[in-house]
C-alpha cells in the first residue's frame, strides 16, 4: 500500500518541477527568442542547475515543445469551461480572456517571430499550439449550434476567424497599438474590447435601419 502512494507523491514532485522549468523557460523564451535563450539561464531562473535541468527535458527544443503543450493547455481549458446562455456572452468572455492575457500575447509573438526562422520552431507551435487551440473552439461552436444557441455555420471557419482576430489583436497590443482605449487616456479594458468586437462580429458596420 505503501509504494503507490509514494510513487503519486513522486510524480507530483516531478510535475512540479517540470511547471517550474517550463515557467522560466516562457519567461527567457519571450524575452529573449528562442534563440538566444540558453539552458543555462532557464535552469538558474528556474533556481536549479543546468544539470538537473536535463533530468526533467532533453534539450532547448524539448522545452519549446513543453511551453507550446502548456500554452495550448491553459487556452483550451479556459474555452471548455466558459459558461454562457447564448452565443454573445460566450463569445464575449472568451475574447475578454483572451485579450487580458500579456503573458498569452507575448508567448503567441515569439512564437509568430521565430516560426518563420526556425522550421522546428514552427512545427511545434502549430502541432502543440495553433491546432489544438483552432479545434477546441470549432468543438465549442458544434456544440453551440447543436443546442439551437448558434446559427449553422461552418464550425472551422467561425473557429479561425476568431483565432485570427485575436492572435490579430494579440500583435497589435504588444505593437502597442492598444495599450490605451479609444479616447487615449483612460487604461486598456480587454473587457470593452471583448464586448465591442462581439458587436461587430454579430452587427457589423452597417448602420440601423429604420425602425430597428
């Protein structure tokens, strides 16, 4: 009876301390690409030794695989567990979130700067990021037009129109383009945000007519 327990507590230990290494491996990865990012500096943020560091990952890549696996992780937790009564509150909440995300934005940037250069790079970002975040929201959508709350549209097509909204979005505010709102004094609201892109995917730009 003993041995299992010690085995789960192990494992636990383990997962810890796997979070811990990949934590500082996002933070050196976004500051400083993927490139020029060093095991060495990962592990001494990570308050362990180089050494050790290779006990829990083979190597750079192996690392970039666990920040992208964990980035898609969080995302798509965060759309399962949205709960709405109709498709605008979903929708709403599910871009809020994803705006108020510095930390989202400033991993989707390195990974939008460094694909290009580096082929491995860019495989694992759109095998262990990009897809599985593009399929939990067209399974999010399936479900929402199979409960009568959203119009039958094609799924996929819905799923990456809001992903490419929001990584759009996600560049922009790390360009700095939204650090302020619209009248450029008041602090960013990623809820307004979320609320106004809402209404322009649902209403568009024309104007009302007449008795609407």
């Amino acid at each position: 009876m003993l041995a299992p327990q010690a085995q789960t507590r192990r494992e636990r230990r383990i997962a810890e301390r796997q979070a811990q290494i990949l934590e500082a491996a996002a933070i050196e990865f976004s500051q400083k690409g993927y490139g020029r990012a060093t095991t060495r500096e990962i592990a001494a943020r990570a308050d362990l030794s180089e050494g050790t560091l290779y006990n829990y990952f083979n190597n750079k890549q192996d690392l970039l695989s666990g920040v992208a696996r964990t980035f898609a992780d969080d995302i798509t937790q965060k759309i399962a567990a949205i709960e709405a009564d109709n498709i605008e509150d979903m929708m709403t909440q599910l871009l809020t979130d994803r705006f108020s995300s510095g930390r989202e934005r400033r991993l989707f940037m390195l990974f939008l700067y460094e694909a290009p250069l580096n082929p491995d790079v860019q495989r694992i970002y759109v095998q262990e990021a990009l897809y599985r975040i593009i399929d939990a929201t067209e399974e999010r959508f399936r479900q929402l037009i199979a409960s009568g709350a959203m119009r039958p549209v094609d799924p996929a097509t819905a799923a990456q129109a809001i992903s490419a909204t929001i990584m759009g979005f996600g560049a922009l505010f790390e360009l700095g383009r939204h650090a302020r709102s619209k009248n450029g004094k008041e602090p960013f609201s990623a809820q307004t945000m979320g609320q106004e892109v809402t209404d322009l995917f649902f209403n568009g730009m024309r104007p009302a007519q007449d008795g609407n």
